[in-house]
C-alpha cells in the first residue's frame, strides 16, 4: 500500500469533516476508511474552497508531541523517535523499516501503544517494546482511531523520509530558475513541492471521488446528494459523530453545573470535613486535584496545610478556578494545569494524596473514575491517599406506581390517542431521579464494591449476584439504586456490612433515598412485569453493568432475574444517558 502524508491532517476536523477537497485527495488513504455520510461530503468538497494553507503551516510549527511511552513532550516527530529509541529501547524508524510496515500498520502501532500505555503506565519501560510483523494489531482497524486527542505523532511520523535535502530536490520541477541566496533556493523548493502537490490532486481526486462513489453510495444517494446539496458536516447524524470527550468536558465549562455542585452540601461538605479533619495527614504533602472545576477542594486541601497542590482540568473553567485561587491568596501552593490528565505532565515525579470529585449518576455514569485511576498507577506514592477511598453500588425494590405511570401509562392515553410505540425506548431507559425511601420495600443488596485503592480499569465494568428479599407484602414497581462514599485515613478497607448511613470512625455520606437529598438523586430501573411479593419473597439474580460502546462515558445496564427461586429467568435492558 502506498504511503501519503498526513502533515497537514487534523484529527477533529477530520471528525467533523473541515476538509477541503485538496487535503481529502493528499489524504486519500486515511478517508478511505470514513462512513457513507463523510463519503457524501467527499462527494461535494468541488464547492468549497481552500484558503488556509498558511494557517496549516502555522498549526504544525506549533505542534507538541507526547512520547510514546513516558509523559515526555517534543516539538517534533525526530525527537520523540530518538528519545523512545535512546530511553525506551524502541527504534521506531529502524521497525518501520525492518519490517516493511506500511502507513496504515504505523498509524496501527502508534495507537496500540498508545492504549497500553493508558491502561498500564509500564507498558514499555519494565520491558521494552519490540514487535515480528505478525501481531493481530497490525491488521485490526479499531488502532486506526487516535488514542490520543490531537496526537500530533499520527500526522507527523510519515514526514521523516523527507526531512533530507535531497528527498526535497528530487520532488522540485526540472524548469531552470536562477537562483542566487540560500533564502531564494528553500523558496524555489518549497515553490516546486506546492506545484508537484498540486498536479498530484489534481490528477487523483476524480479517482477518489469514484471509488467513494463505488464503495460507500447507490446512484439513488448521489442524485439526492446533487439535489439537496446535502452538507453532511450540519447534519444531525454528523453531530452524534463529534467527539464525546470534547462534548464532556465543554459541559464542564459553565457555571451552573458548579454551582449546582457546590450548593450539594452532603457532596462539598463531606470533602470538607475529611480534609479539614484529617489536618495532620495534609500537612506538608503534595496533593493531586483531579477535574478540579471552581479550585474548591484544592483551596480546602491548600488550607489544611498542604505543602503544593496540582490541580488538573481539561475544561475551559480552569481559567476561573486560576482566579478563585489567585483571589483567595493560594496562588503561592496551588498550581493548575489545564488537560487530560492521561496526557499532562506533572511538575512533581509523584504525589502523596489525591482527591477527586469524579461519581457520576449511579456513581459510574461518565466514566472519569477511569481517569482517576490512571493517575493512581502513575503518580501515587505507595501508601498515598485516594479519597474519596471506597465506594458501593447498592439496589432495592420500590413500590411506586407512580414511576411506571409517568413513563409508560401516560403514552395509553394522550389526549384521546394512544402512543403505544413511543414506549418502546422509556422502557429501557434508567430514569434520574429522587425516589421516595418509604416506597422500598426490600431490604439492600450491594451489587459492586469499589476498593479504590486497588481496582482495576477493566474491573469496573461488572456482572455481579444478587438478592432482595421483600420486607412486607406490595408490589415492586421498579429497583433503584445508588452509591455510598467513604473517606479513609490510611485507604482501609470499609467492611461489607458497613451500609445504610453507618460509617463508624471514616468521613462517609450517601446518595440513598435514606439520606439528605443530593445532585446525583437515585436512578430508577423499572420493571417491564411488576412483581407481586409477599414478606419474605426474594428476587434472585445478577447485575451487569459495563459502559456504552457508542459512548463510553453513558452505561448500558441488564438485570437478570428469577422470584423465589423459580427457573424462569426475567432479563430486562437499561441505558443510562
């Protein structure tokens, strides 16, 4: 397969097709893996026009360049390869070379790496990194999505085997242009590399446009293509396509969400008191802030007399916690870093503590706790601080008819109408919302324990067992479910029967019906067939919980379950958006 450079190729406007018709066509190979819709924009790139070469210079100059291995950051692709291969022990260009890897298989590799590195910051330094040609990753197309956003390396590596003065030469035109200063000639040769790209696009982009044609779209598509002059990258389909971090972390940037956080006085307090509480075990240490938002917990962990605080965030809304911090006068102990914390740099080698507001609805919801646990294996010093330090999933049965009718019966009867199809999605929905504890009428049952100190990433997708048994007669209309939070002084662990609102001698808090309202309410499984129990009637089964592959900071749940031990088995599917 012939290779292209991707120099001038940005990923997100890759995603979100910003591409001109010469950049697609000098890019051919990497657009030949979009879907239909991208393939329709192709289709009718002749109308746009293509005005920002300056600015693409401008944008690669400026480019940062992240080790394959280690948080090492360069400004070029030749530095990174000679620092992995003088570091690391991992030649990238004498592999490449050795064997015969083409584009595709590098951009491949590059992302394999880059995946282990996140799940296992070892990857490569314990042992280092070497491959055969033959490995399964080389050929699996899920590696050709970035692992990292922005990853300069994937755009960057292709131009090392034109770096030579002589590779430049012999892409120039023939024609004899007099030349007489050395500012004339890298003109004269950069000029001749413009003019053969130039014949290069114009000569492959009608090519390109038919295999599109071919691969990705009927006649029927591109006549209504033609018609409409569909613009694919306003479309709604487009849209669900944009990436679902950026969407994430923009959410972030306003100030309701924060101020809804800070005014859950169960949620900022219970930060509060076990910092403010465990002053001795602050004092002098160096504490990581993780998704720090306003800088509050920082500011609390700062007066309780940390030595330094770092405190990351990769939203906008970093730049108004710098403020919160420089107002309040802790500019001097608190540093802030705005990024991805898989993808920062810390000033510091390792950190004693680190905090993190990161529990979403029905504590998994968005998956920052992943992040979390990255920065663990990658800076915690052994027997440092998580906190909070341990967390629990528990379920009950609820009798609320109300929960069903809001959602299902009111489709029976819509001012005269029935709407039976648009119950189809509500019945898979998980709803948020606050559940009324008198309703349950089960007692609890913890469907995933969470040791922060020591669980994995793969761990917190789940399936676990069960039981509920009712504690008087009713109907169950629904389980719901929430999650309990302790903050330890040493990372303990907090024993199993440890649930309901005890929390002994650690800092804890709940998010249960039982408990002060919170921002994070209780989420709601409703049930297809209500059950009809008796005192002493149990419901038996598993729980599984694993995030979306659309989007994986969303979860997708499936309940598994038998009454009384009965050998029919009731399966039921929730999302959670």
């Amino acid at each position: 397969m012939e290779s292209h450079s991707f120099k001038n190729l940005d990923w997100r406007r890759a995603s979100t097709s910003q591409y001109t018709e010469s950049e697609v066509d000098s890019n051919s190979e990497y657009f030949s893996v979009m879907d239909s819709e991208s393939a329709a924009w192709v289709l009718n790139t002749n109308t746009q026009k293509d005005d920002n070469w300056d600015d693409w210079d401008g944008e690669e100059e400026q480019e940062s360049m992240k080790c394959l291995f280690c948080p090492s950051i360069f400004d070029s692709a030749s530095k990174v390869f000679d620092h992995c291969s003088k570091t690391h022990k991992f030649d990238f260009v004498k592999t490449r070379q050795q064997q015969k890897l083409d584009f595709y298989q590098c951009i491949r590799m590059i992302n394999y790496i880059r995946k282990q590195v996140i799940n296992n910051p070892d990857f490569g330094i314990s042992q280092p990194f070497n491959i055969s040609g033959s490995e399964k990753f080389l050929t699996e197309d899920q590696y050709l999505a970035p692992a990292l956003e922005e990853d300069g390396l994937l755009y960057a590596f292709e131009d090392l085997d034109l770096e030579d003065d002589q590779a430049i030469e012999e892409t120039g035109d023939k024609e004899d242009i007099p030349v007489s200063t050395d500012l004339e000639r890298e003109l004269l040769s950069r000029l001749r590399q413009a003019q053969n790209h130039i014949q290069m696009i114009e000569g492959q982009f009608k090519d390109y446009q038919e295999m599109v044609r071919k691969t990705f779209l009927d006649e029927a598509s591109l006549q209504q293509i033609r018609e409409d002059g569909l613009s694919v990258q306003n479309s709604p389909s487009m849209a669900e396509h944009k990436d679902d971090n950026n969407y994430y972390f923009n959410s972030y940037a306003q100030n309701d969400i924060h101020e809804q956080m800070l005014k859950d006085t169960v949620r900022t307090e219970g930060y509060r008191d076990f910092i403010y509480d465990n002053k001795d075990v602050f004092k002098d240490k160096v504490v990581l802030d993780i998704g720090c938002g306003t800088g509050i917990l920082s500011m609390f962990a700062a007066r309780a007399g940390a030595k330094k605080v770092i405190s990351v965030d990769n939203s906008v809304i970093i730049e108004k916690a710098r403020a919160n911090v420089k107002e309040n006068g802790l500019d001097g102990i608190i540093t802030l870093l705005q990024g991805r914390i898989e993808e920062i740099t810390l000033p510091v080698p390792e950190v004693d503590i680190i905090i993190s507001e990161w529990m979403g609805y029905f504590l998994l919801f968005e998956a920052m706790l992943d992040s979390v646990l990255v920065a663990r294996d990658r800076w915690l010093t052994p027997g440092g601080i998580l906190a909070p330090s341990q967390t629990r999933i528990l379920i009950a049965g609820i009798e609320d008819e109300n929960v069903k009718n809001d959602r299902h019966a009111f489709w029976d009867d819509v001012y005269g109408f029935k709407m039976s199809a648009m119950k189809e999605s509500v019945v898979n929905e998980a709803i948020v919302d606050f559940i009324d504890a008198s309703t349950i009428i089960t007692d609890t049952a913890t469907v995933k324990d969470l040791p922060l100190q020591t669980i994995t990433i793969p761990e917190l997708d789940f399936i676990n067992s069960f039981k509920l048994t009712a504690t008087k007669k009713g109907t169950i209309y629904a389980l719901v479910g929430w999650f309990d939070t302790w903050f330890t002084r040493d990372g303990h662990d907090v024993p199993l029967e440890q649930v309901g609102g005890i929390a002994g001698s650690d800092t804890f808090f709940t998010t249960g019906p039982h408990g002060q309202d919170t921002h994070w309410k209780q989420t709601t499984f409703v049930l297809d067939k209500p059950i009809e129990v008796e005192e002493g009637t149990y419901i038996e089964g598993s729980f599984n919980c694993h995030k979306s592959v659309e989007n994986p900071r969303e979860l997708e749940c499936e309940i598994q379950y038998s009454i009384n031990g009965s050998p029919d088995l009731i399966v039921q599917s929730f999302h959670l958006e």
